[in-house]
C-alpha cells in the first residue's frame, strides 16, 4: 500500500512537472502543504539534512522539524524512514 502511495506520488509529481509547475509548487498542489512545508519536503527529498535547510532558510532546526512533522501528517506518513 506504501508503495502505491509513493508511485502515486511520484507521477503526480511528473504530472505538475510536465504542466510546468515545478519543485516546492507541486508538493504544494497536491498535498495542501504550506510554502515552508513545502520547502522542507522538497529539501528533504533532495538529501539535505535538517540543519542543513534550516540554516539555508535563516530558521531553527525545531521550526523545520515542526514543520517537517506538518509535511509528513498531511502525505499521510506517520515517520521518515
């Protein structure tokens, strides 16, 4: 069920891509993540580690958490790995 779940995913992903939304703006669409969130999301599938983005966006490692936390819950994944 995860797998499809991450399949899905990702085509919707390639979908928004191909209409030309791109990056942050299409984790946004699909999932209703807020732009920070999405930033984070996108940081994270990209291999960037949690102080690596929040030193990147001038914020705390518990605000990227947080809103790390926040991206995951609304994909409707409970923890990272």
């Amino acid at each position: 069920m995860m797998m499809n779940r991450i399949l899905a995913t990702v085509s919707a992903v390639a979908l928004t891509t191909a209409a030309g939304v791109s990056g942050a703006s299409a984790y946004s669409l699909l999932f209703d993540l807020t732009p920070a969130e999405a930033r984070v999301a996108r940081g994270i599938a990209e291999a960037k580690s949690v102080s690596s983005i929040a030193t990147s966006h001038g914020v705390s490692r518990e605000t990227v958490r947080t809103q790390l936390k926040s991206a995951l819950s609304k994909v409707g994944v409970n923890r990272q790995s």
